[in-house]
C-alpha cells in the first residue's frame, strides 16, 4: 500500500537486492522526522553525526523533531570544512561510538553538507560492519547531490575520496528550510550541481534554473524546493542504473576531472561548487576543441554561472601542467589515461564510447594554455 505523504515529495531510488530508499522533499518535513525514522529506519538507538556549525544552528530543532522518538539519540560533532573529511576523522568518530557501546542495532544519522554526508555514511558503512545512515543534508549541496546514491568517503593527501564505501541511505530526508541559514556564498554553490544536472541531462530544466537564478541565490523557499526536486530525480534515476558508476553514472562526474584539480591544487581553498562550475566550462571547452561538443557550449555555460554569482575571478589561476598533473591522481584516470565526460550540447552528454572518453594531454594543455582573457 502506498501511503501519501501530505508534507512532501517523495522519489524512490531503487537498490539491486534491496528495498530501495525514499527521499522526502518538502518544507517543515523536519517535523515528521520521529515518524519516517521509526517507519523507515528503525533502531535501538541513534547517533547523530553532525559538524559543530550546522550543531550550533539547527540541534534544537533537530532535537525537537526527535522528540517523539522512544529510542536514545546521541550527538557526535567535528570541526566543519573539508580537511575534516579524513581517515583521522572517521577513526575519531568511530571510536565515539564505540566508547558509547552503540551496537548493531543503531542507525547514524547524517546531518549537515556533504562533508558530513560522506564521513558519517562512511562511518555507518564499517561501523560493526556497517549499520544504517539516514541523510538529512542542511547544505545546497547536499540536498541536490550528495545526499542520493550512496557514495561515501574520505579524501586522502593523493586526493579526493579515494577511500570509501557505497553505502545507501535507509531513508533521505531534505527539509529545504534548513538551507535557510546557508550564506548565499554556500547556496550559489550547490546550485553548481543542479546546473551540472541540467547541462548533461535536461536543457529545459537549465534554462528553469536560469529563470529562478535571483530567488534561488536569495534563498526564496519554493524556488529551493522546485529545485532540489528537480535535481534529486534526476540524481535518483542515474544512480539507480548505474549503481557503482560502471556506466552511465560517469555522467555526473561532468566538471569533475578539472575540478578535482583546482580544488586540490588550491588545498581544498575553493570550494566544491565553485571548482566544478568552472571545471564544466573548461571541460566544455575541451569538448569543443575536440569536435564533440556544440561551439558556444561553455560561453552559454559560463554566462549561466556568471547569474549565479560564480565568478571564474574568483578561482585562482594554476600552471596548466601542473593541473593537468593533478587530474592523473583522480579515480576517473583509467589505464593512464584521463577520462573525461563530454557533452554533445547542453542537456546532452556524449555517449560514445562509453559515456566518458580519454582525451590528450595536449588537447587540455591548449585549452589551459588559451584561457586567460577569455573566459
Ligand atoms: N557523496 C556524493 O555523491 C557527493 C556528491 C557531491 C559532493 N560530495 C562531497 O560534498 C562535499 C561538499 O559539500 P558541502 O559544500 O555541503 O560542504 P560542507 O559539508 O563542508 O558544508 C559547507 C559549509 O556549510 C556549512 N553549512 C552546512 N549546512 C548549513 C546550513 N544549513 N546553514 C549554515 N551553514 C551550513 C557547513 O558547516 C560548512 O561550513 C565535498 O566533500 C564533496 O566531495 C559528495
Ligand atoms: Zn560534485
């Protein structure tokens, strides 16, 4: 039987040899969260993983909506930011649950950005051998991305994420009311990974972004809503096809590949989205010079950005050897090669030959080389 959820939108995103998992997505959702958990999520007791700022600003409520709940709920906190997004951490974390003798019979409740998305789920993946992790993300980010499809990590100094898990959420839980608090900075960049959703799968839905860019910078609350739906279908029906990225998963690494550079060549210093923004454009770019992709791609991408106030004077500049350099140390390099994937225009990705495809170093060098000036 299907119950109705009068408070949200719900997507389900299938698992192989599993149930599946609901997303919830709706304002004042947060309220209903004693009950999905004992519907969805049951357990003996529950461990809420969270960084201190978004503790400082949402426990209360969180607490509140946890108030009806029978079993006993602990906090766990870590300094936020990504360079807490380490095995150092992940051992901290796990031996706080384990001082706690939380036993199998727990769930992790992962509360926060993406930093805390990764790192509590990768510590409900090896924690007794892996217990459930709800996803209740706080940060654009997190709500249109990393919340859905069960990736979970660490980064390592040879890079981002290189060690982790997947590790499927029980449930996902996205109350966009808790974005309220997100400087606009941190909500211009999560929108990033709605308009990756859009340029490799729905112009439509691009240019809607476009539209709504002014009430989504300022937080405006159904705009946010219209959105993180948007793109969390969009996430949900790629990862359910694709659940360990051997396919067309690949597909949501479009940005990616430089912009796993730019982030670790600047020691994690710009952010996630900001990285990716410009790494679509460059990418974009690349596609270009390579006949693949439709000329004019990555200026209508980078005037897009440029509504979203995600000015490329904003990323500093690196040698383009030594970003090149730095994209061989990413998971997608292959056999030696980089794989990067490429759209055919946007809203279309390239599919051949297998959604990704290894382009020359000296292809990338010269659309490193012809940047400045022109982006
Ligand atoms: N697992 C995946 O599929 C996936 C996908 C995309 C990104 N990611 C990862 O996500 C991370 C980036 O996520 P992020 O940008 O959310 O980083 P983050 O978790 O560090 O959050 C960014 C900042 O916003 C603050 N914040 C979060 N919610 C807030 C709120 N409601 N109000 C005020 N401040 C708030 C945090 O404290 C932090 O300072 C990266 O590590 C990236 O690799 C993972
Ligand atoms: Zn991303």
């Amino acid at each position: 039987m299907k119950e109705a959820h009068p408070f949200a939108q719900r997507v389900n995103v299938a698992v192989s040899g599993g149930d599946g998992y609901p997303i919830f997505v709706g304002p004042g959702s947060l309220e209903h969260l004693a009950d999905l958990l004992s519907r969805y999520a049951p357990a003996f007791r529950y461990a809420v993983i969270a960084d201190a700022r978004v503790a400082d600003l949402h426990r209360a409520e969180i607490e509140k909506a946890l108030g009806g709940l029978a079993a006993e709920v602990s906090w766990f906190t870590f300094p936020p930011g990504e360079a807490e997004k380490t095995r150092d951490q992940w051992a901290r974390l796990t031996d706080a649950l384990l001082d706690r003798g939380l036993g199998r019979d727990s769930c992790v409740l992962a509360v926060g950005g993406g930093v805390a998305g990764d790192l509590a789920g990768f510590v409900a993946a090896t924690y007794l051998r892996g217990i459930p992790v709800v996803q209740i993300p706080t940060s654009l980010v997190a709500m249109i991305d990393s919340s859905v499809g069960g990736k979970t990590g660490v980064d390592t100094r040879h890079g981002k994420n290189l060690v982790g898990a997947f590790h499927p959420p029980a449930m996902v839980l996205i109350d966009p009311r808790l974005a309220r608090t997100l400087p606009r900075i941190e909500r211009a960049q999560g929108l990033a990974e709605a308009i990756k959703h859009g340029a490799i799968l729905d112009r439509p839905y691009l240019e809607a972004l476009e539209h709504a860019a002014p009430g989504l910078l300022a937080g405006d609350e159904m705009a946010t809503t219209a959105c993180v739906v948007g793109s969390v279908r969009h996430k949900a029906a790629v990862v359910q096809e694709d659940e360990r990225e051997g396919g067309i998963r690949k597909i949501l690494n479009f940005g990616h590949t430089l912009g796993h550079a730019i982030e670790q060549l600047s020691g994690y210093a710009v952010p996630h989205g900001l990285a990716v923004a410009w790494g679509m454009v460059l990418e974009a770019r690349v596609g270009e010079r390579l006949g693949v992709t439709e000329p004019g791609t990555a200026a209508m991408l980078a005037r897009i950005l440029r509504l979203f106030e995600l000015d490329w004077e904003r990323v500093p500049r690196f040698a383009p050897d030594a970003l090149v350099a730095a994209t061989r140390t990413d998971k997608k390099a292959r056999e030696g090669a980089v794989h990067y994937v490429l759209l055919r225009k946007l809203g279309v990705v390239a599919r051949d030959p297998d959604w990704s495809r290894p382009v020359p170093v000296a292809v990338v060098l010269d659309v490193l080389q012809s940047l400045d000036g022109e982006a």
